[in-house]
C-alpha cells in the first residue's frame, strides 16, 4: 500500500467508528446534526477543502463545490430508510439497493 493509499484507509475507518459511536449517542435536532458533520467533515475533508478554496478563487460552480451540494441529499435518500422518498426520486440502481 502506498502513503496515499494507507492515509485514505485510516479515514475511512477512522469516518465508520465515529459513525457507529454517533448513532449510540442520545442527541436530537441541530446537536445531532453537527456531531454527525464530523465523520462527513473526516471522510471528504480534501474534497471540502478544495471546494473552498476555488469558492475563494472565484469559480463557485466548480466540480467539488457541486459534489458536496448534491452528495448529501443523494446518501440521505438512498441509504437511509427513515427518509421518506418518493419512488420518481429514485434510480433504478438506488431503488433495487432498497429492496436487499
């Protein structure tokens, strides 16, 4: 495994603990939110980062910044079965992941 590599895999693993002790802990409202953007914030920090940055430098519309726009609602949607989604909203691919 190289550095990159190995870096990569610590935050992942370091991302799911924190995720696991997260659903343990007793919160509702804002707090759960926030303690849940700390593993998101561990897991995509570079992509984060750099859709600051080039927000900074100008080009809002970039790559990374439309990412993290659309990537939350997309998890929550389609992994998580509490979320009330419409069956239209779905892909295909998101809705066959539901029924297994």
């Amino acid at each position: 495994m190289s550095k990159k590599q190995k870096k990569n895999l610590i935050r992942v693993i370091s991302s799911a603990v924190l995720l696991a002790v997260i659903w343990a802990l007793p919160l509702e409202g804002v707090w759960r939110l926030l303690v849940f953007l700390v593993p998101y914030a561990v897991i995509g920090y570079d992509v984060l980062f750099s859709a600051v940055r080039n927000i900074f430098h100008g080009q809002i519309f970039d790559e990374n910044f439309l990412w993290q726009i659309i990537r939350k609602p997309l998890r929550s949607c389609c992994f998580i079965k509490s979320v009330n989604c419409s069956k239209a909203s779905l892909s295909a691919k998101a809705e066959s992941r539901l029924r297994l």
